[in-house]
C-alpha cells in the first residue's frame, strides 16, 4: 500500500497516469502494488489466468475441461412457439444464433460505466503548514478532464515536502493565487 500510495502522491499528481510502466520487480510485488493503486483509483482490477506462470496451465486446463464436459451433456437448441406464419421457418435453432439484448448502452459495454472519482490528490488537512509561495502551475487529465494544479511550497519545509494542489485545495488560495498570477505577469513583460 505504501509504493502504491507514495506513486500517486509523486508521480500521478506531479505528472499524471503514465502511458507505460516497466518494472524489475517479482510478480508477488507487481500484483500488490497494482491491486493497491487501482483499490485507490476505485476501479476493478481482474488478473487473467493465462499470464501468470505460476499456475502451470492447470487452471486453464481445468476450464477447458469444464468447457468439453458442458458442451457435451448440455443440449444447445431451445424450441421456441413461434406464430403461424412462422411456424414452418424455424422451429428449432442453435442457442449460439441467439443475440444478448441490452435495454442501454452501460449494459452492453460494461466497461464504459462511469468510474467513482478518484480520492483526491491532497488535501487541505494534509498541508504541513502555511503556504510559502506557489511554485508553478499545470494541466493535469484526471478521469478524462483537464484539472489545473498547483505546485505549493509550504513555509518552514524543504522541496521535497511540496505538494500538488487544486486551486481549492490551497490554504489561502485566492490570495497565493493573486501574488502568483502577478509574477508570471510582470516575468512575461520583462522578456
């Protein structure tokens, strides 16, 4: 929980989700850490079988199994009543023919359901101090929306301790914001 916990406080928040991780870590640790970010990020993680060496193909053995055995003793054909007109056409057709009705489009792709928000990133409880200054400013995609954050250096604490804000998040806000907002000014007028 703590790698998971400490790469969404400094990489997540700094740089937002990368595209690509590699890791030289065992599978015991990479399956921990993922568990715990995506506990964090409030979505399903499912590992499938078939890319984990530790299970020596017995698990996909034994669903093939379970597959042979189905297929065998279970008839796939239902009878259906069909009207009159019809009733010379198709009386008996394979059940693999039949396609799933969905009323709406989340139950036809249950993937697209709208994920939970995230926790956020920090908060202002979690600040170790009042504001110092704020350091710069960037646009961060958090669940698919552009979030303005701000990079915030406490007073008394070294840039280590820095933190990544939304403009709500920042004790004092409006008034960092105004001082901050100010100097980019005035450095965009001296150039």
């Amino acid at each position: 929980m703590d790698t998971a916990l400490l790469f969404w406080n400094n990489i997540i928040s700094t740089y937002g989700v990368p595209k690509i991780m590699i890791s030289d870590r065992d599978p015991k640790f990479t399956s921990e850490f993922w568990t715990n970010l995506y506990d964090m990020l409030g979505t399903k993680l499912s590992f499938y079988t078939a890319y984990h060496p530790h299970t020596d193909g017995l698990a996909k053995r034994m669903i093939q199994t379970m597959e042979d055995i189905l297929r065998r003793f279970w008839r796939n054909a239902v009878e259906v009543k069909l009207t009159e007109e019809f009733s010379r056409k198709h009386p008996v057709f394979p059940v693999s023919l039949v396609k799933p009705y969905f009323q709406t489009e989340e139950d036809k792709f249950p993937s697209r359901k709208k994920n939970p928000t995230p926790p956020e990133i920090a908060e202002v409880e979690d600040s170790p101090g009042p504001v110092k200054k704020l350091i710069k400013a960037r646009n961060i995609r958090l669940n698919g929306k552009d979030q303005r954050k701000y990079l915030v250096r406490f007073r008394n604490q070294t840039a280590a301790k820095d933190k990544c804000l939304a403009e709500d998040a920042i004790p004092d806000g409006n008034l960092h914001l105004r001082r901050f907002r100010a100097s980019k000014r005035t450095e965009q007028s001296h150039k």
